[in-house]
C-alpha cells in the first residue's frame, strides 16, 4: 500500500465536506424502552337554552327582460319555540 498520496488528494478521497447524504440517513442504536400509553383528555360543556328563535328573510328578484324593470320584493319570518316543558300549576 503507497502512502505517497498528499494531503489535498486525500481530502476528495474521503470527501472533505463529510458526506451529507448520509446524515440522517441511519438511526443510532436505540434500546427498546416501555412506551407510556398516550394521555386523551375528554372536556364536555353542555349549554341549554329555554327558548329558540328562528328567523328567516327572503330576497326575491325578478327581471322580465333586458332593460326592463327589475322588481325586488322582501319577506321576514320569525318564530320562538319554549323549549322547556311547561309544568302546570298544582
């Protein structure tokens, strides 16, 4: 075996800038170890409402033809539900 190549050959022989294809490419020997069993947290809040509102509006456009007159007409509906059961009075 000659040693006879100098310092700068050697260099790209083994590549100078170390490889960094390789890094991360491979783990490290890890020994097996208990795994924890994951931590799930269940949160509920409950809201409860005595009385729903719905409303509801309606836009209506009609256009008869080209350069006519376009009628808009407007419609509004509500309504409220109890939600609690009424209780008679005794």
């Amino acid at each position: 075996m000659s040693r006879a190549l100098d310092y700068r050959a050697m260099r790209l022989i083994k590549g100078a800038d170390g490889a960094p294809w390789v890094f991360g490419a491979f783990r490290a020997f890890v020994p097996a170890a208990a795994q924890l069993p994951p931590i799930v947290n269940f949160y509920q809040t409950n809201y409860f409402a005595d009385k729903l509102t719905l409303q509801s509006q309606n836009i209506s456009v009609h256009n008869s033809a080209a350069n006519a007159t376009i009628n808009v007409a407007a419609g509004q509906n509500a309504a409220t539900l109890n939600l609690v059961p009424s209780v008679p009075h005794s």
